[in-house]
C-alpha cells in the first residue's frame, strides 16, 4: 500500500521543505507554496503523494518519448568510438 501520512512520510517533507526554507532570499515563499500552509498537514501530504506517484511519473514519460523519438530521429550513436 501507498500511504501518504505516516511517520516516514511526515519526516521526509518535512526534511526537503526546510531545505527550500533555507535557500536566501525566495526560500520561505517557496517553502509555503510547497507546504501548502504555514504547517504540515494531511493535505500537504495528499499534495506530495500525488505529485510522487502521479505527476512524476508522467514527466518521466514525457522525456523519455522526447529522448527515444531523437534517438529514432538522429540515429543514435553517429560513429563506432
């Protein structure tokens, strides 16, 4: 099972918002937006679990059908090394 509120789960956005929250000048806007809030929640959570196990995966997708579709279009490797 997926579940995206348990203790691992918490930690872990809790861990790379703080990192955003660091970074100078633009980190606590940021850290907000991602967060959803000023504290973590069952949604901030909700809102992770869906980006990991949905939008990730898409993007990953998307740039390997752009990667394959120019590597049918340019013919790979050019020459032997």
């Amino acid at each position: 099972y997926l579940l995206p509120w348990d203790q691992l789960a918490l930690w872990a956005v809790t861990v790379g918002t703080n990192m955003m929250g660091y970074t100078p000048v633009f980190g606590n806007q940021v850290r907000f937006v991602l967060l959803g809030g000023a504290e973590i929640g069952t949604d901030t959570l909700l809102r992770w679990y869906v980006l990991h196990v949905l939008m990730l995966p898409f993007v990953i997708v998307i740039f390997m059908a752009i990667h394959f579709w120019r590597v049918r279009k340019d013919g790979g490797i050019s020459g032997p090394l």
